[in-house]
C-alpha cells in the first residue's frame, strides 16, 4: 500500500472564481472511476480552498472545516459511482460539501444546547457588568472592534438555509442555477430566500451600526 | 402593466443586483428605479451588503489537509479491500460474474477450477480459510497490517501490538482481526481538537499510570484478579484511522478481571444474575448517562470541560452485562473517587465499593425488571442485540432529543445489530425488554483479554462502520 493518492500541495493559493473546465473534471472523474485514483488529487487540489471555505463560512469554525472539506471530499470519492455528469463535478462537490456543513452545524447546535444555560448564565453577567462599567462611566471597548468579524458573526447569526444560500451567492459566486443544484431548491425559493437573507443581514447591519453611534 | 406588489418588486432588486432576471423583469425594475425612490435605496442599500459580504477574507484550506485526506482514502481502500476479500466476490467484473454464472448452469471443472484456485491464493496471502480455526491466521498482509494469530494469544500480545501499532497498524483493524473480535468501542467527542488532545492525552497517562501499578502488583506476585489490568496502546497519529483527526486508545483488560468486575457488581444487586440488566450499550440512555459522566470527570480533572457528546457502543452480546464493568475499569483507570455526582444519571459508578448498588437505581431497574414480559428475561438467548434494537422504540422516550447525534448512532447501532442477526424473530413484546450491550465469549477471543477502543474526536468524524461479518462462524 504506497500509492500516493494526493501530492502534497506545494503552493497555498486562494482560487476565487474561477472553475475549471466541466469537461475537464468530467475527464478525471471517468479516470478516477476507471482506477486511475491518483486523478482525484487534481480535483481535490482544484477545488478544497472554494470548499473548505464554503464550509467555513456555514459552519463558523475553520477547525471543523478542514474536517468537513476533507469529509466532502472523502464522501465524493466514495460516491463517485452515483455522480451523474449532468451537473458539474464542482456543483457536485459543492452539494455534498453544503449538506455536511448545515448537518455539522444542527448536530453542533444540538449538542451545545445543554450548555446554552450557562452559556446565558454568563452572558448574562457579562452584560450585567457591562452596564456597570458603562454607567460608572467606563468606556467599554467594543469586544469585536475587527469590521470583517462583526460581519463574520452577522452572517453566522442567520439561519442556516439562508446562510447556505449567503455564502454560495455572495462569496463563492455560484448563479442561481448553481445553487439550486446545490441546495436541490428551486430557483424561485432560491431567490427569494437569498433576497430575505440579504434583508436581514441588512437589518442587522443597520442595528449595529445604530448602537455603535450611540 | 399590474402593479406589483412589494415583496415582489423587492425579490427583483436582489435579482437584478445579481443579474439573474429576465428581460421583462428587467423592465419593470429599471422602470421602478425610475420612478420609486425607496426602490433606490433598498437596491443600494442590498448593493452594500452584498459588497460587505463578498468582501469577507477568504481562506485557503490547511497545506496538511490534501496529506490527511490521503491518509483517510487510503484506509477506506485498506478497509474496502478487505472486505471484499472476506466474502467471495459479488460479480464487480464480468469475468468474476461468467464464472459465477458457469457454475451454476453446472460448468463444474470451471468452477472447481476457480475455487481451488480462490484456496490457493488465499493460503498463500494468509486469509482465512475457516474463521473459526484457531490456528488460522486471519490476515497477514505483506505490509504487515496485522497481528498473527499466535502472537494475539500469547501473553506478551500488547507488547506485540504495541509494536505493531507503532509500525502503522490501524488499532481497530489490529483487534477485529487480530483478536478474533470486535472491539468494544466508546467514542467521546470533543468541541475542539484542543480538547480532544486533553481529553486522550489524559486518559492515556491514568492508563499508564493504572497500567504499571498492575505490572508492579503482578511483579510482587499478588494475584491478577485483585488489580483493574489495563494494557493500553495508544494510537499514534500516522496510524490510518478512520479519521486521522481522532486520538484512540486501546485498553486490554485481561477477562479474569472482566468477570470479577461482573460479579463483584452483580453478586450486590437484588436483580437475579440472568436478569441483570445494565445497559451502557446504545440502547440505554442510563448507561449512556454513565459513560457520560465518567468521561466528563475525566476532563473536569483535566479542567478542560465536559465533553459535548458520548457514544457507547458494545457491540456484541453476552449473557452477563459487561457495562457496568466496562465503567467501572474506566472510572478506576481515571483515578475517580466515590462521588454522588452521578447521583442523578446513575450511581454505580463506584471506586470503593463495587459491589453494591445505589437503592434508588435498583428500584429502578427492579421496576424495569418486573414490566419485563415473561418471554423476555432468564434467558440469554432473551438478551440479545436485537431485543435490544426493538426496545429502542419503547424507550425513546427517554432517549435524547430526536435526531441527535446520539440518537443516530442508536438508530445506527441498531440497525448494525438487526443486520447480523437477521435470523432472530423479534420477541413478541408489549413492554421494554430486559435487553443487555454486553461482552460475549467471543470477545474475549483465544488470548483471554477483552478490548476496548475509546475514540477521542470531533462532532462530525463519524466513527468507523463498524463490520458486522465476524471472524468467526
């Protein structure tokens, strides 16, 4: 047993945008398929930074989305013999990647919501003090001066089919037709949860801007 | 032209901004940006978070990522290729399926041919060819993936799989075949790897520590059965787990202490033997409670905090419940005292005495006890996996919320039970069985130990599947 699947990447790059040719990864997947496994090295290579952001960007933890991408990755290998070339290898990826990381989030909702109790327990007396701090005249810093986080923690605060459908459009760049496929929605319910996602990013926006001025 | 309604015009806008609209859709926005200001504003205000959004910092994935995910592909192939060598062939080539197909319209030469020839080759890589002999080794593999037979029944079989382990053997590979059984397995999942690290570095060094007293009590001659043994392997990170991302340790427990453990619980309790009861297995949620809270000592000793999720999962049966021993070697490994901290989950999580029971739990489970159907208890052939998978329903009301993780791998675990005991009709019950998760003789295998795998991970590394074909027929 020796066969190196995947080479070691040699160079970090950020993709963003751009895909590859559909025929060219229809081209490596009937390779890997014929057992010519080292070929899903070049998808994985093409495709893990798009993914693992993506996953990132859903579930919130960039721990939790090296090991969702490589979970996509390992279940796309798995499966490539339910993959159908009607839709691209990358929305494929993507589908199974999406799917993951809103299961990932539930199952971590679910399994932290014996904590929330405290977790309220000491929000709770975090702002308390806060309110202390600020009525004797501290000025309290904000805790999340960084601007990207404040977004980072809006977006992560919606819900999670609005959140999928947020990052899909918004950072990844995929049409409407794309994440359809995706998300297996129609492109009407696509739209519309999109457009509400945004409103209420918008909404969110605009209250912290509010408090911020006072 | 109808009017439209806002929520529509307002979709649109979002739409437009992505150029996602057709050409009379089109129209009717540039038309309302012409002459509605708050169709203005809302699309510039959509137009900013968009921008906002978008604008987020990007991340590339880790540089290690690829290599892990190399190591995980290569050990789905280690487990697929020995799966399909344990059964003979399900037609995955034409050739294999002509040959199948000869056979049974009668080509006997052919097929004699092809079987002898399957004899052959399986001799000479080491498979077995009846599971059930002893003297078979189960694998061996040129890469040396697994322990021989012998060396698992001898006495030094830790030191061997601790070599072996060492070398790259994978440990839940090393003990379903090596060991002619399948592992015992608790899974504790951790919120980070920080606290998955914690958690295994700790339960590693209290087995360590809990292992050399053993062998110092044995040096000084003291008989085996007074001392909790525990000869844990811990495995090492470029061993190909499931999940390279988990930390797994590998306890032996010698079985004359396994049963002592059984007795010195049993013999305390008012519950007839037969009918005892403990289930720390998937399908109860009291010993999953227990698993819990022992798991979470640990890590409140290490002061990294509970962990999110246990999942203890057995997986074989025996007429004896090993759960409550199972925990009890735990909590004695992990150095835990008597402690009502249980109380409420289950109070038989004692260092000190092991023999007894708290009153309020057996009041429980001789309530659970007596709502037993007659068919159900005194047997062993009642306590079976898939009694167990069918009471399930029953107890779902106690189980955790629906959907849960944990309820998963009980639906799971479940199903792994009810598929390799296909032949067993379900008792006719209408109340809870008296069902048990426990150890069967064949876990012991030939060398005498019994082994569990506790598997530190991360919410979503699913632990291995785990292989219902046993080794043995």
């Amino acid at each position: 047993m020796g066969t190196t699947l995947i080479p070691e990447r040699q160079n970090a790059s950020i993709e963003a945008g751009a895909c590859e040719l559909p025929v060219d990864d229809h081209r490596l997947v009937a390779q890997v398929k014929a057992g010519q496994t080292q070929h899903f090295a070049e998808l994985v290579r093409r495709y893990q930074d798009r993914i693992f952001n993506t996953c990132w960007r859903i579930c919130g933890h960039l721990e939790d989305a090296r090991d969702l991408t490589q979970e996509a990755f390992l279940k796309a290998y798995q499966g490539l013999d339910n993959y159908r070339q009607e839709s691209g290898f990358y929305t494929w990826i993507f589908r199974v990647a999406t799917n993951l990381a809103i299961s990932h989030r539930r199952s971590a909702k679910r399994a932290s919501a014996m904590l929330d109790h405290q977790a309220r327990v000491f929000r709770n007396q975090a702002e308390s003090l806060v309110r202390k701090m600020e009525q004797s005249g501290f000025d309290v810093a904000d805790p999340m001066p960084d601007a990207a986080a404040r977004v980072a923690a809006l977006l992560h605060a919606l819900d999670d089919e609005q959140r999928a459908v947020v990052v899909l459009r918004d950072i990844e760049g995929l049409d409407y037709q794309q994440i359809s496929e995706i998300l297996g929605l129609p492109a009407g319910t696509v739209k519309s949860r999109l457009h509400r996602a945004r409103l209420a990013l918008r909404e969110a926006m605009l209250k912290e801007t509010q408090k911020a001025q006072g | 032209m109808r009017k439209m309604l806002n929520q529509e015009l307002s979709e649109l806008l979002s739409a437009y901004l992505d150029n996602e609209v057709d050409d009379r859709e089109k129209t009717i926005v540039e038309n309302a940006l012409r002459s509605d200001p708050g169709a203005r504003k809302l699309l510039d205000e959509l137009r900013q978070t968009v921008s906002v959004v978008s604008s987020l910092p990007r991340h590339a994935a880790p540089p290690d990522l690829a290599p892990e995910l190399n190591a995980r592909l290569e050990r789905a192939h280690l487990l697929v290729e020995f799966d399909q060598q344990k059964a003979p062939p399900q037609g995955t080539s034409s050739w294999h399926g002509y040959l199948r197909a000869a056979a049974m319209l009668g080509f006997v030469l052919v097929a004699g041919w092809w079987f002898l020839a399957r004899q052959q080759e399986r001799k000479s890589t080491g498979i077995a060819l009846s599971p059930a002999s002893p003297s078979t080794v189960i694998r061996e593999a040129t890469d040396s993936k697994v322990v021989p037979a012998e060396t698992a029944r001898s006495t030094s079989a830790p030191i061997e799989a601790e070599k072996l382990l060492s070398s790259g053997t994978d440990p839940v590979v090393l003990v379903r075949h090596s060991f002619e059984a399948e592992p015992v397995r608790i899974r504790v999942t951790a919120r980070t790897a920080g606290e998955r690290d914690m958690l295994a570095r700790n339960f590693t060094q209290q087995l360590a520590q809990a292992n050399t007293e053993n062998l110092a009590q044995q040096k000084a001659g003291r008989e085996q059965k007074k001392a909790i043994g525990a000869f844990y392997l811990e495995g090492k990170p470029d061993v190909n787990f499931t999940n390279p991302h988990d930390k797994q340790v590998m306890v032996r427990i010698p079985r004359s202490q396994a049963d002592q453990l059984v007795e010195q619980v049993v013999s305390g309790s008012t519950i007839p033997a037969d009918q005892f009861a403990f289930q720390a297995g998937t399908q109860n949620v009291k010993g999953q409670d227990n698993a819990k809270a022992i798991l979470q000592s640990i890590s409140q000793n290490s002061g990294s905090g509970p962990p999110t999720d246990v999942v203890a999962d057995a997986g074989v049966m025996s007429k004896k419940s090993m759960s409550t021993g199972l925990l009890h070697t735990l909590e004695e490994i992990a150095g835990l005292q008597p402690s009502k901290d249980y109380g409420s989950l289950g109070t038989t999580n004692r260092v000190a005495d092991t023999s007894k029971i708290d009153s309020d739990e057996v009041a429980a489970m001789k309530d659970s006890a007596s709502s037993r159907s007659a068919a159900e208890v005194g047997s062993p052939a009642a306590l079976t996996a898939d009694a167990a998978m069918k009471s399930k329903s029953a107890e779902e009301a106690q189980s955790p919320e629906p959907g849960s993780l944990v309820d998963r791998k009980l639906e799971a675990a479940g199903a792994r039970h009810a598929e390799a005991e296909p032949s067993r009709a379900p008792p006719a019950r209408s109340k809870p069985a008296a069902s048990s998760i426990t150890f069967s003789s064949d876990a012991f295998g030939q060398s005498g130990f019994i082994t569990i795998v506790v598997e530190f991970g991360l919410p979503n590394s699913a632990p291995p599947k785990k292989d219902t074909g046993r080794m043995r027929s």
